[in-house]
C-alpha cells in the first residue's frame, strides 16, 4: 500500500498513514479535529543513481549530439559527392 502524508490545519502535525489510492484521510487523531487534514505532496520515486556529474542540461545534450550528427552527415555527403563511380 502506498504511504501518504498529511498535515493538520489546526495543529500543523504532520501524520504518515498507509492506505489504498481511493482512501483518504480527513480527520485528524491528534487534536481530534474533522476535516482538518490535507495530502501532502511527496516524491516516491528514489533515484539511486547520482547525476550531478552531468554539467550542461539535456536539452543542451540533445543540441550538441544532433550538430555533431550533422556535421558527420555532411563529412559523408562531400566524400560520396567527390568519390569516382567511373568504372576502370
């Protein structure tokens, strides 16, 4: 079951609860408020991977790997252009 967390607007305290998607919590047991308790938004995706070695921005990545496609493409095109089909 997925964990949520909730925070009171009475009290201000934050409460953990698991339950199902369609559940939700509204009452809060610590000082017995109703209607008091809304959903906290929370990651619950964990990247374990670390990518702060990345220096420059995907989209920067994409550019620079479509110029250099580019620029290989052209080197292809100039060679079969030059090239001698003639037969000998």
């Amino acid at each position: 079951m997925p964990r949520y967390v909730y925070l009171c607007s009475q009290c201000k305290v934050q409460t953990e609860a698991r339950h199902s998607m369609t559940e939700k919590l509204s009452d809060c047991e610590k000082c017995d408020t109703e209607n008091s308790l809304k959903r906290v938004p929370s990651h619950f995706i964990t990247l374990t991977k670390d990518f702060t070695h990345f220096k420059s921005e995907p989209g920067e990545l994409v550019n620079s790997f479509i110029e250099e496609a580019a620029q290989d493409l052209k080197g292809h095109k100039d060679t079969i252009k030059n090239k001698d089909y003639k037969k000998e």
